[in-house]
C-alpha cells in the first residue's frame, strides 16, 4: 500500500509576502495551496493549472503562490525520492533485484521538473522587473 502526501510546509520566510497580502486574499492563497499540495503528488497538475483554478487571486497573490508552489514542489519531488527509495528497500529485503534503470530514470525527470520550475520562475521574476 502506497502511502499518500498528508502535509506540505510553509515556510516562515514567506511570512513578508503573505502578511503583505489583504486578509481575503490570504485566505484565497491559503485555499489555493492547500489544493495545490494535496494534489500536486498524484497528479501531474502544474502550478499555472492550478491558479487558473483561483481567480479571485489578484496578481500580487499570485506571484506569492507561484514562489510557495515552486518550494512545494520541491518538497514534494524530495518526499517521492523517499518513497521510491523505501520501495526499492522493500523489493531488496523480499528477494527482488532493485531496478537500477527505473532509479535512473526517475532521477532524469526530477532533474527535468527541476530545471522546468527554475526556468519558469526566472520567467516570473524577469516580469516583475
């Protein structure tokens, strides 16, 4: 039985952006990551796809969700390396050979994912500039 992803972490740094947002606003931001966090490990759901999804947000609330999805995202990619990485020790310690090809792979496209969020959020910055 697979686990799923119960939490996601907001960070303390964040605290400036979202203290500087109206509190409507903060409780839209607060809605939006919620859904974000719990489905962004099961689905392939993007964090544009899921501001379009919340479009009370005005721009400033999405620039602050955009920087927090990003973290979430990488949470989440570190918390799925755990779970392959317990599954593969699973495998070994009940006689099955660990597939090396399915790790390699696996590490491709987190290394991909990583370089897509890099990239967007450079984007991001670039247009707030």
């Amino acid at each position: 039985m697979r686990n799923e992803k119960k939490s996601f972490l907001i960070y303390f740094d964040n605290a400036p952006m979202i203290n500087g947002l109206p509190p409507e606003q903060r409780g839209w931001l607060f809605s939006a990551l919620l859904d974000y966090g719990s489905r962004v490990s099961r689905e392939n759901l993007t964090s544009e796809t899921a501001l379009s999804l919340y479009p009370q947000l005005d721009s400033q609330a999405q620039m602050v969700f955009r920087f927090i999805a990003s973290t979430i995202d990488r949470d989440t990619q570190r918390w799925l390396q755990r779970q392959r990485a317990g599954e593969e020790r699973r495998r070994t310690r009940e006689g099955e050979r660990p597939s090396s090809s399915a790790a390699c792979s696996a590490q491709a496209l987190q290394e991909q994912a990583e370089r897509e969020r890099l990239r967007r959020v450079l984007e991001l910055s670039k247009g707030i500039q």
